[in-house]
C-alpha cells in the first residue's frame, strides 16, 4: 500500500476514532450528571473508580501488549500463526481475572453495604466483562490491521448506545439496585461490541468483496486457534516482541491509572471523594481525550507501516522517513496548539463550568483547582501520547527492555510522589504527581526522536515551536479571562457570567484567527485529511 494510501486511511481511522471518543465522553459526562440525581456520590465513586480499575487492569495486562506487537510491520504476514498468539490474551484474561478478582474482594475496603450494596457481584461482573472482551481480540486486531473504520465506528457506537439504555432505564425505575445496574450494563457493553466483530466477519469472509480485496483470512474457522503443518504454533518474533511489550505495559499500567491505584489501594480518599474526582476528570478529559488518544492508537499503526522496527534512518527508504518525519511534526503542532488552548482558557473556565455541571457540589471546595490543575495536564497528554506512539512503532526489542527499567524506576518515584502529594494537596496531588510523570516519559521519547533523526536531515521536534505571534496571543488570553475570572465569576449572577463567557468566546476567536494566519501549513495538513 502506498505510503499516501496509509496516511488518508489513517487518518480517517483517527478521525473516526475522536468521533468516538466524543461519544463515549459526552455520554459519561451526561451519565454523571443524571446518575447524580438519582444515585450516591459514593456509589458512582466504586463503580468509575474501584470496578472501572479492575476492568481496565485486567484487559490491559491481558491484550495491550499482543496489540502493540501484532499491529507492528505489515499487514502482510502469517495471520494463522498471529491469530494463534492473539487468543492467548483469553487465558491470560481469565488469569488477571481470578487473581485480581480475590484481591479486590478480599484484600481491599469493602464498602458498607447499606451505601454500596452488590459490591460482591459488581467485582465477578466487571472481571468476566473482561473475559468477555478479549473473545473479540483477534478480530479487532484484523480489522485494526486492515484499517476497517466504519466497523469500529458501527461496533462501539451500538454497544456505547446499549449500554447507555440500559442504565438510564434501570437507575430510572430500580436505583435501589445498586451495583447490580452498573453490572447488567457492562456486561450488556462487552456482549453488543465482540457479536458486532463476529458477526461482521462472519458475513464479510468468503464473500466476493473479501475475496476481491484477496483478504488473508480466507474463512471464519481460520479465526480459531489452528495448528500449522511443520510450522510453529506461533510466530516466535511476535511472541518475544509481545513479551517484551507485555513487562512494559504492566509499568504503563501503574503510571497511566496511578492515582487509582493509590486511591483503591492506599485509601487515600473516601468512595464520596473517589466520586468527585471522577467526575472531575471525565469533565476535564472530555474535549482532551477524544483527539489524542484515537491519535495515538492510529497513527501508532501510520508510523510502524511507514518505519521498520529497530532500523536506523539511513537503512529506512528514504520517502518513507520524509513522510513519517513530516506527519509527526505537524502532529506534534497540532497537538500542542489544542493543549496550550485547553490550559488557557481551562483556568479561568473551571469554577463556571463546575458550577454549571454539578452546582456547589462540584464548584465549592477543591473542585475548581483540580479542574484547573487537569487543564495543564491534558497539554502534557497531548505532547506524550504523540511522542510515545512513535518510539513505540520504531524501538526494537532490545531497546524495549532497556525502556522497561526506566518504565521500572519511573513507576515507583510516581507512586511514591502520589502517595506525599495526596497528603499534601487532596486530590490536586494526583494531578501534579501525573504531570510529573508524563514529563519524564516526553523527555524520553524526544531524546529518542532526536536521536533517531539526528543523522538525516528532518527535525520533527519543531512542532514543538509555536509561532512568536501565537505564542502572544496565548498569554494575552490567559492574562485577560484571569482578570475577568476575578470581576465576573462566579457569584454575581448571570449578566456576569455571560460577560466572563463572551471575553472568552473573543479571546478564542483572536487566538483562532491568529492560528489560522501564522500555521498554515498545519491547517493545510488538518484540511487535506
């Protein structure tokens, strides 16, 4: 496939995939609101926090590194013997499941029952919705590889849609049932995502299109776990590269959910606290999340076609590295300028649009810090999740496991920072811990890039740079809705707080146009996509 043809299906896999993310976070963010008025804060805090974790724990350990080294090179490969080692992430879910299972029930505080009841059948609901995921691996990896948009579009649009349903329905008419609506709706989730892949395959293999497009999976019994004759169950190169992967990943685990861990662990918070932190959050990464992350998880695909693993510059082919040197600059550009936009105009925004969400619940105590402390976090995220995506598609397996003892060190100083900070600052020293975190991890993807490129001559890292006069433009925003913060939020009524939002609706305005002026090869980039 032309390296052209892998950057436009790219793309439209990664704005299909932020069409989603605006899906899955804006129904968060409405699920929050509503479950609010009818459910506890400390029920909403075991569910987003305590069961959310195990769920998210159990599927990362047990799939993100066949991911990350199945997705890696050419979709052109022995797609038996890659299907074989992908349906290993079942075992090992089932594994993850009963292990971290008995430690969240056992182990950890168990909630009073007359606030949290269920907390038991909430713990089995969310380990066997993992289970239950993992039976879809194999095919989302397919369909990843083969850059299908409109089946992960259609996929986790019904299941986010079924699930949501669900929920509205049974809080509506049975919120005395406690953990047992969360369950039958995650559970409900998982179930509509796999029989969309299986489904989809089912009728897509061994049809005329399939057999046009020479798919390399000629029928649905090749998707089960098949030996090959005088071959090896599995391709050794990818298993050693998901190994690999995997020590990693269990390390990126601590540091991306850390302040999870600290809370379900170290209980730091209350389940009450646990709740408005997480509603914070959400609200805080709903705008952030849904670009950067279907960036990551795309372009992480764009880059390990384009670049072959652990070659240097001058051993890649030439064009390839222009174009992969070219896209991750404008990447970095883009980006930054929506991080540095969202830490602008997030510190002086977070008191009114807590207040408007949740009242004095939300907007009263250290809500509107933490929102404000988040908004230069997501400007951390923006600028990791680009860097990490491409180390990540080059490193070899040798520099994976040298990345590993960093990943290693890195993970007990976070903890060790969140744990102090948290006493210190509540929970605004989670943020803080995490900025520091995905500080160390930009500083070591640069030095990567840098070194990658050092020998040709492309420098990817100036998108790093914004233009002087944007630049400007940021700081004069940032000192001016400062000051109307002060005059006209947030308790001089509504005349004065429609006054606060159109400074900043004209600040943004001025800034955009700016944008447009002094980038335009950025803009150019974002409007030929």
């Amino acid at each position: 496939m032309a390296a052209q043809d892998v950057l436009g299906q790219t793309a439209r896999l990664a704005s299909s995939s932020a069409l989603l993310q605006v899906l899955f976070r804006v129904v968060t963010f409405g699920l929050n609101a509503f479950t609010l008025r009818y459910l506890s804060r400390e029920l909403i805090g075991v569910v987003n926090v305590r069961l959310t974790l195990l769920y998210s724990t159990v599927v990362f350990l047990a799939r993100e590194a066949f991911r990350r080294a199945c997705l890696s090179g050419s979709a052109k490969r022995n797609w038996t013997k890659t299907i074989n080692l992908l349906w290993l992430t079942v075992p090992l879910g089932v594994f993850w499941s009963l292990i971290l299972g008995l430690v969240w029930l056992h182990l950890l505080e168990v909630p009073e029952p007359s606030v949290v009841p269920h907390y038991q059948t909430g713990v089995v609901a969310f380990g066997l919705s993992a289970i239950i995921e993992l039976l879809g691996e194999p095919f989302w990896v397919l369909a990843q590889a083969h850059l299908f948009v409109r089946l992960k579009v259609i996929a986790e649009s019904l299941s986010v849609v079924s699930k949501c349903i669900l929920m509205v329905t049974l809080v509506i008419l049975y919120p005395h049932w406690g953990l047992y609506i969360f369950s039958l709706a995650q559970l409900l989730y998982v179930s509509v995502l796999v029989m969309c892949y299986v489904i989809y395959f089912v009728m897509f293999l061994g049809s005329p299109e399939a057999t046009k497009k020479s798919f390399p999976v000629p029928r649905v019994k090749a998707l089960l776990p098949s030996l090959v004759e005088d071959e090896t169950f599995v391709n050794w190169k990818e298993a050693r590269l998901t190994w690999s992967f995997f020590k990693q990943s269990f390390l990126k685990q601590i540091l991306t959910e850390g302040e999870r861990y600290v809370m379900t662990f170290l209980n730091v918070l209350n389940f009450g606290d646990q709740g408005v932190y997480d509603i914070v959050n959400n609200l805080g990464s709903l705008v952030a999340r849904f670009i950067f992350l279907p960036i990551e998880e795309s372009f992480y695909v764009f880059f390990a076609k384009m670049l072959e693993r652990g070659k240097t510059v001058k051993d890649q082919k030439q064009d390839d590295v222009a174009m992969a040197a070219n896209v991750l600059e404008l990447l970095l550009k883009l980006v930054l300028l929506i991080g540095l936009t969202i830490t602008v105009f997030g510190y002086a925004y977070s008191q009114l649009a807590l207040d408007i969400y949740g009242g004095s619940m939300l907007s009263s105590g250290a809500g509107p810090d933490l929102l404000r402390c988040y908004s230069l976090y997501v400007l951390f995220l923006a600028v990791n999740g680009v860097t990490e995506c491409f180390t990540s598609a080059l490193m070899c397996k040798e520099e994976v496991d040298r990345y590993n003892f960093v990943m290693l060190a890195l993970s007990f100083i976070f903890l060790c920072i969140s744990y102090f900070l948290t006493h210190w600052y509540g929970s605004v020293g989670f943020i803080l811990a995490n900025c520091f975190n995905m500080g160390i991890r930009i500083a070591h993807s640069t030095h990567y890039i840098y070194h990658f490129f050092r020998e040709s001559t492309h420098r990817p890292l100036r998108g790093l740079l914004p233009s002087p006069a944007l630049l400007l433009v940021y700081i004069t925003s940032a000192v001016v809705t400062a000051f109307s913060e002060v005059l006209f939020c947030c308790d001089k009524g509504w005349l004065a707080r429609l006054i606060h939002i159109s400074v900043g609706a004209l600040c943004l305005a001025a800034t955009l146009v700016t944008m447009f002026w002094s980038e335009t090869k950025l803009i150019h980039f974002v409007r030929s996509q």
